[in-house]
C-alpha cells in the first residue's frame, strides 16, 4: 500500500481538511479518502499538491507499485511542460502589447497630437489587454493545460502561504508562552 503523507503537509500548513478542499479545488470527500489512504486519479493528487506546494512525489512517504512511481513522474513532468508552455504563451502576449506600445510611442512623438495616442494606448491598450486575457486568453489555456496555474494564481497562493506559515509560527509561539 502506497503511505501518504497528505495530513502530515496539510497540518503542517495548520489547515483543515475543509481549506484543503477549497484550496485544492476538490471535495471534502476526496480530501477526506486521500488521507484514509485511497486511490485517487494523479490530476486530483496534482491539485492537492499544487495546493500544498509540493512536487506531487512528495504526497507519498513510501510508492510500493514501480509502476505508480513512473505514472508519478509523468505526471509531475506534464505538469511543468504544461506550466512552462503556459508562461511562454503568457510572456508573449505580454511583449506584444509592449512592443507595440514602443512603436506607437516612438510614432506619437512625430505628431502634434502624440501625447493623446501615447496616452490612449497605454491606458486603453491595457484595459484592452486584461479584457482579452479574462475573456479570451485564460479560458483558453486553463482547457488547452488543465494541469497549469496562472502566473498570479500561483502568486497569490505563495504570498497566502507565507502568510499562513508566519501565523501558524506566531500561534505556536504564543502557546509555547
């Protein structure tokens, strides 16, 4: 039988089994039977640890089956060619929009109204940019790299996570007190 070591990550982050699900984006349930000890599909393993912030080997103190281990490290191999690819694609549209920015501005200083496009594409260009990356750009690569995070999810959840350790520190200290 493979060991897992979920309950020992999640209180070690001090959280419950109901932060776990809500941060991992699973059910209670499922939460609840990866810590009893049973299977579950390496995508819902992937989320708990993306939630936990740990490569996905780490759930398991010991792997018995040779061939769980390999269907692991596939598993953590595609999800960082997934997030990689996701981050290129990201970047990109990033250096789009400021690259044509630098020719607009370039071109705004040889008219006489040119402060009103620099302006109007630096504002309203950006506005644009965040339109279509909510509406168009995540949608699209949540379905093409189910495995991937977006680059402020991932943000978000580490700032959270030092935030949670520095409290979790703090509680410990005030009961040792």
């Amino acid at each position: 039988m493979n060991q897992t070591r979920i309950i020992e990550l999640r209180q070690a982050k001090g959280w419950t089994q109901e932060r776990l699900a809500n941060e991992s984006g699973v059910g209670l349930r499922t939460v609840q039977r990866l810590e009893a000890g049973q299977d579950a599909s390496l995508e819902t393993l992937s989320l708990v640890a993306d939630a936990l912030m740990v490569p996905v080997r780490s759930l398991f103190s010991t792997i018995d089956s040779e061939d769980l281990s390999n269907r692991v490290d596939s598993m953590q191999s595609r999800v960082d060619e997934q997030q990689a690819a996701r981050d290129r694609i990201t970047t990109a549209w990033r250096w789009l929009y400021v690259g044509i920015g630098i020719v607009l501005t370039l071109l705004s200083f040889t008219f006489a109204q040119g402060f009103v496009l620099f302006l109007s594409y630096w504002t309203g260009g950006y506005l644009i940019l965040a339109a279509i990356r909510r509406i168009y750009l995540e949608p699209h690569l949540d379905a093409k790299y189910p495995l991937s995070r977006r680059q402020e999810t991932r943000r978000e959840r580490r700032q959270k996570a030092r935030g949670d350790d520095s409290a979790h520190a703090e509680t410990i200290r005030s009961t040792e007190d």
